[in-house]
C-alpha cells in the first residue's frame, strides 16, 4: 500500500512538472513579421534570390542611375511601376509558394535578363526545396579592345568571347558610364574577333565609348535593349571595356576630276568657210561660162 501511494504521488509530481514547462510555450508571443530588403543596382537585383517567411515584406530600393520596375511574373499580382534612382516599392507576402518577378526594361518573365524570385515560407517551417527545373547556366564572356580612331564611321572589338550568342554593343559614355546606345553587332557562342560596331553619330576626338556584351534572350536574332537583351554580369560586374577616340573620322577621299575634252583642231575659216569656198567655185564656175559664150568680132 506504502509503495503505491509513492508511485502515484511520483506520477503526479512529474504530471506538474511537465505542465508548469508546456504553460508558458501554450502562451508565448507570435512571431513578429520581418522586412528584408533587394537592392536594385544596374541591371540586377541583389540578392537574386531570397527566403522569407509568411507575413514578411520585402523593400526594393533603386541604387543605379537608370530607372527600373519590380514585376511579378504572374498576372494580377504586384507591379511597382516605374523606380527611378532613390525610389523604394514594398510588398507583403501573405502564401506559402515562389514569386518570381523581372524588370520591364532589363528583363522579361521566366528568369531572364534582370529578373529575382522570392521564396516564402510558413514562419515555424524551413524554407522548402526549389522544386523548379535547374536554372540556365549563367551568361558569361569577356571583352577586349584597345583605345582607336574612328574608320568608316565604325570601331573595332579586337576580341568578344561569349558563353552564349548574343550582341557586343557600343554605348556612349556618359558621366563616366555607359549611356546611350550607338551601335551593336551579333556575336555566335565563342571567341569572335575583330568584330566591328556602325555607329549611328560622329564621337569626338577625346569622347569615349562602352563596347559592351549583351545577351540574346527576347526574339532571337532581334536586339531589344532596353529590354530581355540585357547586359552580361558575372560575378556583379558587366562585361564591358571603356575606350576613347583618338583621331576624327577620315575624310572621303576627292572625287576625281572628269577627264579633259580633247583639243579642238584649227580651222581655217571658222564654221562657215565651206560655204564661202563653195560660193567662190561656183563663182569662178560662172566666169569661166561667160567668156566662152562671148561673140567672136568679125
């Protein structure tokens, strides 16, 4: 009997203490909702890819000089419209699943060119696995060309090698970065060299361009920047080389002169002595008649 009352009176001890530990976990305080924040530089969003958990906000802020948009993939769904430098857009995510989202002028929906995603998750639950097919290798390449002379209102690009096909451009400089667009010329998967870029105006001597790879993401064979032909990044960088001009464009050569009209040959009586020769044989002619049909004296 003894034995018994001590192990009821021991289950009930290890009864209170098990619910005096769960009382306060049954009463604790929710988790409180995050914002995290992407950058939006020149033509990326960093981070590319990031993990939140339901209920958390994401804060975009413009960091580059060009203007850009935060845009979902999936219709109806979040548009921040346009950023220009400076400007910030924020989004709450309140379901479990994958946004993806691009810019409108540097990308296009599926990932390409200037595009992100965000993965959302339930607060007490880990982040689940990419269930996506294996994302595209990244674009690559290198670019190589030397300071030069505008010839034949074009440049040169000694060397482009590209990880896919695409366009090697030429931007003007602008305030020490690449600005407008002068120019672009395809290139195949590999290395290409000696490319040459048209340009579209007359650069200065002194004034300074961008040659600048591009991928081919949009309308194959098609440029479309701004748009999915978005600039190369590898490692946060673009793929591009500053060069300046260092002569004019030369001159068309003359154009040569028509050749000489051959020399007039003399004459002797200008344009109308073979009528004046005429007359004086016809002339003579009637002289001649006159003093033969003259009467003979007796």
């Amino acid at each position: 009997m003894v034995r018994r009352l001590r192990f009821v009176g021991i289950v009930a001890v290890i009864a209170l203490v098990a619910l005096f530990t769960l009382v306060p976990l049954a009463g604790a305080a929710p988790r409180a909702a995050e914002t995290k924040n992407v950058a939006i530089k020149d033509f990326a969003f960093e981070p590319k890819t990031i993990s939140i958990n339901v209920g958390d906000t994401i804060t975009w802020t413009n960091e580059g000089p060009s203007p850009h948009t935060v845009t979902a993939d999936a219709a109806d769904s979040f548009d921040s419209g346009n950023l220009d430098k400076g400007a910030t857009y924020s989004e709450t995510f309140d379901e479990v699943g994958t946004f993806a989202y691009y810019c409108k002028y540097h990308g296009s929906k599926g990932g390409t060119g200037m595009a992100g995603s965000i993965v959302v998750a339930e607060a007490a639950a880990a982040a689940p696995a990419a269930t996506a097919a294996p994302a595209a290798a990244a674009p690559s390449g290198t670019v190589d060309a030397a300071d030069q002379a505008i010839v034949d209102s074009s440049i040169t690009v000694a060397n482009v090698t590209a990880g896919q096909d695409g366009w090697i451009v030429a931007h003007l400089d602008e305030a020490g970065k690449p600005g407008k667009v002068l120019g672009n010329t395809a290139v195949k998967k590999g290395e290409n060299k000696d490319v040459k870029i048209k340009l579209s105006e007359d650069v200065p001597v002194g004034g300074k361009l961008w040659p600048m790879l591009h991928i081919d993401a949009g309308a194959i064979g098609t440029y479309e920047f701004p748009g999915p032909d978005a600039p190369v990044i590898v490692d946060g960088n673009i793929i591009m080389k500053q060069i300046a001009v260092t002569a004019a464009p030369a001159a068309a050569p003359p154009a040569a002169a028509p050749p000489a009209a051959p020399p007039k040959l003399p004459t002797t009586g200008g344009e109308d002595a073979p009528i004046g020769l005429l007359l004086a044989a016809l002339g003579l002619l009637l002289a001649g008649a006159l003093l033969t049909r003259r009467p003979r004296r007796a």
